[in-house]
C-alpha cells in the first residue's frame, strides 16, 4: 500500500499518549519534522505523572487551527467525569518528567508511525486508508499464534469499513490498517484506536483526527 506520511499538523495527535498512570507528547524522529533549524526531535518531551487520587476522567487533545509552526498550538488537559461545583476546591498533584534519550513509554506498547492515503483498490472510490505501527514489550509476550483484535471507534463522521491487525515481523511489532468513509468532507473526523488479544489490551490508544477540507 502505496501511502505518504501522515501531515505534520495532526503528527502530536497521532503520537499522543493515553494510560491509566501517565501521558505525554513525544516524536523523537527528525523525519516528522524536516526542520534543520528548530530541530523539534532534539527538544526534550514532557511526561505527566498523576500522584494521588485525581478520581474518573479524562484526558483531552486540542488542536489550534495555526498558519505555521511558530504558534504553540497543541494542548492537553484532565477532565474529570464529576464536573466541580461553582467555588469548590479541587486539588491535583503530579510529577512533571523533561526527557531525552531514555524516555517513559507506556508499559504495553506505542506507535510509532502513521501512514495515510488511499491505498490500492481493484475499484476507485472515495475511502481513506490508514496504517498504524506499533512496537513494545507486549507484542514479545505474547504467543506466536495469538491473534490480534483491533478496537477501532470513530465520532458519527465517519464509517468503518474495513480494520485489519497483524504481525510485523520485520520490527517485531504490530500493523494496523484502518479503511474508512468520510461522510461529511466539510467537518473532521476523530479516530481512535488500540490492539488486544481476548481480554489483554496491547497497545496505547492511537488518536487522530482528519480536519475538515
């Protein structure tokens, strides 16, 4: 499948990491980026670790429509499921990691690639084609014929039509690929996804979204 590397604007979205204990903004390849000036993948990443009970909710991803890259323009943030009352004291407390070299990665697995376009069909249409890599721990435990199930979820912008996960023998990791129809071109499109194998999860949670044209 013929695809080209996923825009650099949506590159923090697709490398955006989700776990229970921790989360972060990391890509650490000069090709994401191109930039002999800047040289982003040498600045250090941040990593975020919640210390005591910070209770249900979640963390979101916003994008900021930006013309170029001297604007900031990703932001993240916790959400708790039990919104607080006008006036009430809510406390958090957290570890905030500068990395390098030897960076915090999830404990299972991460991406580590995005490749979007429309692939090869015998029969043109206007579907999207997208394929993750993944690589980590999990994928060296797991036993050589366990089968790897994709769980794939997309706002009501979009339909699934086709989600296939398997081996990557060359880095010992995994591939996902993820085909899909936009139905409105005008709004974007938000998708998520990660790998299991039965009840086990193997993989961080992917995260991209397909702005508007």
């Amino acid at each position: 499948m013929d695809l080209a590397p996923a825009h650099q604007s949506e590159a923090a979205a697709r490398d955006f990491i989700r776990s229970h204990q921790s989360a972060g903004l990391r890509d650490r390849r000069f090709s994401s980026y191109e930039d002999l000036e800047a040289r982003y993948e040498l600045r250090p990443s941040a990593w975020i670790e919640p210390k005591g009970k910070w209770g249900a909710g979640r963390i979101e991803l916003v994008q900021i429509p930006t013309p170029d890259e001297t604007n900031d323009n990703i932001v993240t943030f916790f959400v708790p499921d039990a919104v607080p009352s006008p006036q009430q004291a809510y406390e958090f407390e957290y570890r905030l990691l500068w990395q390098k070299e030897s960076e915090t990665r999830p404990p299972s697995s991460w991406v580590t690639q995005t490749r979007r376009g429309h692939g090869y069909l015998r029969t043109h249409d206007d579907t999207m084609s997208f394929v993750v890599d993944f690589e980590g721990p999990a994928f060296k435990k797991l036993a050589a014929d366990a089968k790897l199930d994709a769980v794939v979820t997309t706002d009501g912008n979009a339909d699934i039509v086709e989600t296939n996960a398997y081996r990557n023998d060359v880095s010992g990791g995994a591939r996902l690929v993820i085909r899909l129809k936009r139905q409105d071109e005008k709004k974007p499109v938000e998708l998520r996804a990660f790998l299991r194998s039965g009840t086990t999860t193997l993989s961080e949670t992917w995260s991209y979204i397909i702005p508007p044209t």
